[in-house]
C-alpha cells in the first residue's frame, strides 16, 4: 500500500488584473486555506514569475508554483536563470511545474514551429536535465533558495510525458484527460482510464513511489444550486461514460461534505493527495478545504 501523504490543496491563477487585483487574489486564497497558490502560463495570462514574485510579498505561507510553463517556449538555461532568482527572490517558497506544451495556436501566436508530441516531451526533458544539472552545479549562480533547485512537478497524461515524468519528478500532475489535436477541448477521463493511467505511473515509479506526489487538476466544482454540465470547453462524457455511472474523477460535486468525502475516495482508490482547483472554483472549493480540516 503506498504511503497516505497528508492533503494539500493548490488554485491555479490565470485571471490577469492589476497589481492589487493579483495581490488580493493571493491574499484570499491563503485565507481560505489553500496551500500552493499557481500560476499558469499561457499567452494573454499574466508572466508567471513576476506574478510568484509579487504574490509572494503579498503571503506568509503558501508555496508559489508555475502550473505549469509551456517548456518548448523557454531556452534552458535561461530558464534555469529565472526559476533561481524567483526561488531566491521568494525565499524557497517556489515549486516548478513543467509541461510539454498543448495549445498549437499559441505557438502559431508566439512564431513558433508547434513540434510532435514526441518532440515536446524531448524538449521537456532537455529542459529537466539542463536544470538538474546547473542547480547541482555548487559554482552555479544565482543560486536557488532550495539547496538543489525548487521541487519539479510534471504535469501531462500521455505514455512518454508519464515516463519522463516518473524518472525525474517530485510531483506528477494528471491533467484529468487530455486535449484535441488544437488544444481548445478537453476530453475529461473516466474512473477506469484513471484508473489505469495511475497504475501505469506506479509501475513506472518503483522504488520511487512513496516518494513521488500525485496531483489531479480538477478540472470543475459543481456546487448543488449549479447546473451539472460542464463548460464547453470540455467534452461533457468520458468514453466509458455508458460502463459506468461514476462521474469523472476531475470533476467534483455536491455540498462541500459531499466533495470532501469524493476527495477522500479519490485518495484511496486512486492515491491523489495534491488537488489544484481553478481559479474560478476558488470560492467554491474553499469550504471542501475546511471540511477536510
């Protein structure tokens, strides 16, 4: 049985707003008890490290994430110079989230050539390695707050992100399904396929995996007086929707004892202990916090 890691529970920014707009945005999110504050990286969202940065000076306790950065777009080593200074800059309180990168009109946007999957997760793990390697580096400069860089999360749900993920993360991120060719919908797993994808992590992992963390994004949070659809930009059934009633596992509903009690069952059948909400279920999920508590 793998090791039961106590909670921990994350929101993902991606609203831009003014200065003290962000500022209270992370001030409530510590409020209400969350214990990682994200900041995801797509275009028209706010730059992600001056965000960690100054929603550091606005927080006491949580951890500041990049969730995750779009790899292909970075140079590695000029990547490494901006994760050591924000971990320095924000005394240690940084988690690095990578992804290989999905959305092919921000590439388009960027000027970028939108490679294969296969080539993103290359890029990815150059990237990975290329930081493991400077931040062990004693001489390297600057340096992180964290002795060897700040925790790596990995985040994605394909076979080769998974197994780059399983060889170098901290924490391994399952999207909760995954995206269309374009990266404008995205197909939300069933029971079963999450299932299967957590046993293929496991297998993976070894000797790794009571060391390893696993996160889900969830990806709603449907409270009773809501409806149940989910927004458009997800396919609303999972294609073992007709074998199963369950609804998917990203997907959280019901009163906030209710939630509780799905987070609690999703710990034990699937092993999740790190939960990233949406920036817009931020209030929503603020009460399941406090049951679990």
């Amino acid at each position: 049985m793998p090791l039961q890691r106590p909670f921990r529970f994350g929101v993902n920014m991606f609203v831009p707003g003014s200065r003290r707009e962000w500022s209270a945005k992370c001030r409530r999110a510590e409020e209400l008890g969350f214990d990682v504050v994200g900041v995801a990286d797509h275009l028209e969202f706010s730059a992600p490290f001056p965000a960690m940065v100054l929603a550091a000076e606005m927080t006491e306790r949580v951890r500041l994430s990049t969730f995750v950065l779009n790899t292909p777009f970075y140079n590695p080593v000029l990547l490494a110079r901006d994760v050591a200074s924000t971990d320095q800059f924000i005394d240690g309180r940084m988690e690095l989230g990578l992804g290989a990168g999905y959305v092919k009109a921000e590439f388009d946007t960027a000027g970028i050539p939108f490679p294969s999957g296969g080539r993103r997760v290359e890029q990815l793990e150059q990237t990975v390695t290329t930081l493991r390697r400077l931040f062990e580096d004693t001489e390297y400069q600057p340096r992180p707050a964290q002795p060897s860089g700040p925790p790596l999360l990995i985040g994605g749900w394909g076979d080769r992100l998974l197994r780059l993920a399983a060889a170098h993360a901290d924490i391994i991120a399952l999207t909760g399904g995954w995206a269309n060719t374009t990266g404008d919908v995205l197909q939300l797993a069933g029971a079963a396929q999450t299932e299967e994808r957590v046993a293929y992590v496991r297998g993976l992992l070894g000797d790794r995996a009571d060391a390893v963390e696993l996160n889900l994004m969830v990806q709603q949070v449907i409270p009773p007086a809501e409806r149940t659809a989910v927004p458009d930009r997800f396919e609303p059934l999972p294609p073992d929707a007709e074998r199963s009633s369950e609804e998917p596992p990203s997907v959280l509903s019901g009163t906030p004892a209710d939630m509780a009690q799905q987070i609690k069952e999703r710990r034990e059948r699937y092993g999740f202990t790190y939960f990233t909400v949406m920036e817009y279920n931020m209030e929503n999920f603020a009460p399941v916090i406090a049951a679990l508590r």
